[in-house]
C-alpha cells in the first residue's frame, strides 16, 4: 500500500490506516511516500507519527517504510517523533533534526534500515542514560538485522550520559547483524555515537567520525558481540580543511602516540 503525503495532518491520519491493516491481520508492506517540505505541525498543533498500536502487535506483520519522494528538495521531519512497530523498518532521504526528546522508538521483528538521511541538530536532555534513537527487537521473534548506509549524524547534543542511536534485542534473542556503510559521525556531544547490546556481528565500511571537544569518547560502544569487523583509520586536517595525514588499517598499540608525534611536529 503506497500513500502520498503532503502534510501533517496526513501523517497524523496515518495512525487509523496502521490500526486497519494491523487487524486486518494481513502481510502489508505500508509504502510512506513524503512530498519534499517541512513536517511536525498540524491543524491541530504539534504531532509525532504513531505506528506503534495500542496494544502492540505481538507479530507485527506490516513492513514500514517512511521515505522522502526526492532527496533534493528533502522531506524535513522538524521536531517530530515517531513511534513504529513493525517488521521491518526502512527510513529513506529524510532529515531528522530539531527534536528536544526522543525522535525515534521502534520495535522491529526482521530488520531496521536507515539510509540517505540526515540527523542533525537534535538536543535531549533526559532521562539520564536517555537515546535520541532506539531500536529494540519483538519479544518471542527471532534476531532482526541493522543496515545503516550513506547516513550522517551531525551536531547533535546531549545533556547525559546518552547515545544517538541505541540497538538491542529482545529479552531472550539477539541482533542478527548490524552493518555501517557511508556512514558520518560529525561534531556530535554524545557520550556515545552508536550504542550496540548483544549482536551476532558487527561489520564498519567507511564509517568517519569527528568528535566535538565536549562529547564523549566513544563513537561505537557494544556489548556481546560475537564478531567486530572494523578497520581504523585516522586522518588529520588542517585549519585550512585540507587532509595533511592518513593513516588506514591501523592497530591501536603505539598509533595514538604516533599521532600525537605527528602534530606536534607540525
């Protein structure tokens, strides 16, 4: 099922759709298609976008996917959170930015992608330990797979111990695979980046990160992960923004020192 939308108030109409097809009981794939322009107010005053049923759906069987029609002029999510529930999840050319709370919790039973889509400017404060973005599994499904590709996350902040995008499993399961291709970290206050909890693998491809001077120093934290395949790099850029050193395929063991040697000799 394909749906054009135009306005806020078609994404606040979304939620009887989702409620129908969820008791229909049917496979779905619910197709969000948003005209490019700025959402998060409608006619009756700030929305988010409610996917998540009331109850939730044990077996959730409706594959989402929200995507902006044109990735120039984009579709701007301004200040909205949204709430899925779903068996997969696919957010696709959005920007996602302005949002004082949480922008996202999604509970997805196969997979989560997230791919050409911005997530900037966004400052939350609590609760302590909070997330911007979290992706959790469907208790009594199996494990779910990550795939993040061509996405930045820039200058987003946090006032305590959070992480931008958190993904966990259910209680009992595990996350099958969580993939990062093209992937930015730019000048964002976080104590963490990407916060990961029990995942079969973990595999990095061009991922870049560049800490703001007050956020953490974690970009990747993980927990029981089975397999981590990252390759390191490091690079330095001068005032002017031009690349002075790279230095890829590091091991960690002597590289920081190597580094600093290298700067101070500038």
């Amino acid at each position: 099922m394909k749906i054009e939308v135009r306005s806020s108030d078609d994404i606040a109409a979304l939620y009887v759709t989702y409620i129908e097809l969820v008791d229909s009981g049917r496979e779905e794939t619910l197709d969000i298609v948003l005209a490019p322009g700025d959402y998060g107010v409608a006619s009756i005053g700030p929305i988010r976008l409610d996917l998540g049923g009331n109850p939730e759906p044990k077996d959730p069987k409706i594959d989402v996917i929200l995507r902006g029609a044109s990735a120039d002029p984009p579709a701007v999510l301004r200040d909205l959170g949204m709430l899925v529930t779903a068996r997969s999840l696919r957010l696709e050319n959005l920007i996602l930015t302005g949002r004082s709370q949480a922008l996202l919790e999604a509970r997805v039973a196969r997979a989560f992608e997230l791919e050409s889509c911005v997530v900037l400017g966004n400052s939350w404060g609590g609760p302590w330990g909070g997330v911007l973005m979290r992706v959790l599994g469907v208790h009594g499904q199996p494990a779910y797979s990550v795939d993040i590709a061509d996405t930045w996350f820039v200058r987003n902040s946090q006032q305590s111990q959070a992480a931008l995008l958190a993904l966990a499993p259910a209680t009992g399961s595990f996350i099958d695979e969580v993939r990062l291709r093209r992937v930015t970290f730019l000048e964002n206050s976080t104590h963490a980046d990407l916060q990961v909890h029990e995942a079969r693998a973990i595999r990095a491809d061009d991922v870049f990160a560049v800490k703001d001077g007050a956020g953490g120093a974690a970009v990747l934290r993980y927990e029981r992960a089975e397999q981590v395949v990252l390759e390191r790099s490091t690079f330095v850029v001068g005032d002017d923004g031009k690349l002075l050193r790279e230095w890829r395929g590091v091991k960690v063991p002597g590289h920081a020192e190597e580094v600093l040697n290298f700067v101070k000799a500038l």
